[in-house]
C-alpha cells in the first residue's frame, strides 16, 4: 500500500504514519530512498510505503506482478483504464474511480500467496 503525501518533508510524515500504525520506519529497506520511506512490516502483512509526491495526498494500492504488460491487460479487460505509463510501473484506474499501480515484484518471497491467472 502506497501513502501518497503532498508535503515538503517525507520524514515528518514518515514519523506520523509510523507512530499512527505502529511500524517503524525503516530505513534499511531499499525501498527507503529519495521521495519514499517504507515502514516495517512482517512477511505476511501487506507492504506499507511512503512517497512524496505533486498530486493530492491519497492512499493506493500497488498490485505486484512478474508480468506487467500481462497483468495490465487482464486488468483491462475486467474494466479498468490506463491513467499514465511509467518507466517502471503503469497507473491504472478501476471502473469505480480509484487509481492504483501494477508494479514489479516488491517481495523476496514472492510468489507466496501470490494469485496465478490462467
């Protein structure tokens, strides 16, 4: 899960949303580098991430893949919408509104409890 925030520093926000959900920042992870902070989580937990950005503050979802362009297509075909390419990752928008990423693998378990569609 991505927290967006729409502020000039991360790290006080960073220190919020670990203190509000009991997970510490930690700034070990590769995943705390330049705009982001990830927050301690356990394997089995969802992933929670902190990023800096331009747009209003918002919470999204990431869906992780092996196979993005595939995974973006049979998103597509259940009704959603691509908002924006990235290098990286692409942004996408469900029929009812909200926006999410599909986006690399982020785990080095996965694919634990990862879905397989056929």
């Amino acid at each position: 899960m991505q927290i967006d925030c729409n502020v000039a520093d991360i790290d006080e926000a960073a220190r919020f949303w670990a203190a509000a959900l009991g997970r510490p920042v930690d700034m070990a992870h590769p995943g705390s580098r330049d705009k982001y902070r990830q927050l301690a989580t356990l394997p089995d937990e969802p992933m929670l991430q902190l990023q800096r950005v331009d747009h209003e503050s918002r919470v999204h979802l990431d869906i992780e893949t092996d196979d993005i362009e595939a995974e973006v297509a049979r998103l597509e075909k259940l009704g959603a919408t691509i908002f924006k390419r990235l290098e990286r990752w692409v942004v996408m928008q469900a029929p009812s509104g909200q926006r999410f990423c599909v986006v690399r693998v982020q785990r080095p378990d996965w694919p634990k409890h990862a879905n397989r569609w056929d």
